[in-house]
C-alpha cells in the first residue's frame, strides 16, 4: 500500500514538473518573440523593409524550434517577420500547457 502511494506521488510530480516546464519554455518563447517583434517595430519605424542577416536568423531558428517541425514560409520582409511572429504569439497565448 505504502508503495502504489510512493508510486501516485512520483507520478503526480512528474506530472507537475513536466506542466512547470511546458510553462517555463513557453514564457521563455514568449519573451523572445517580444524582443524580436521590438526589433522589427524599429526597423519598420526606420521605414527599412529587409530582413537583416540577425534577425532573419533568429527568426527562422524560431520558427524551425516550433512543435510539428515549425512554419514552411520565410517572412521575406520586416511586416512579414511582424506578421508570422504575431500569429506564433497568438497560437502560444491560446494553447494550455497541457497540450504541450
């Protein structure tokens, strides 16, 4: 008896660790995206249009780390990269992390 306890307990942890995480990874995320959407709010308040090779990056590392193996297209300019990381913002916002 003591044990199938021991056992519950165990497993109810690892339930709450892997739900801490899924919480963690997903502010973690969360945060990026802002700094990148603040760094192409400057750029598109410098009226420039093109991604920069950093940004560019960064964005498509985000969008490679996505569950189900991230997003096919590359934003091809500021208000694209703004766009696509606006609605990966809204995906993360209205998900639980249950469903992670």
């Amino acid at each position: 008896m003591i044990e199938e306890a021991c056992i519950a307990i165990e497993s109810v942890e690892a339930r709450d660790r892997r739900l801490r995480e899924a919480k963690y990874a997903r502010r973690n995320r969360m945060r990026y995206i802002d700094h990148l959407l603040n760094e192409l709010e400057m750029l598109n308040l410098a009226e420039r249009r093109e991604l920069p090779q950093p940004i560019s990056g960064a964005v498509a590392r985000l969008l490679a780390d996505l569950p189900g193996g991230g997003v096919a297209c590359r934003p091809g300019s500021v208000i694209e990269a703004m766009d696509l990381l606006y609605e990966i913002q809204d995906g993360l916002m209205f998900t639980s992390p249950d469903e992670d």
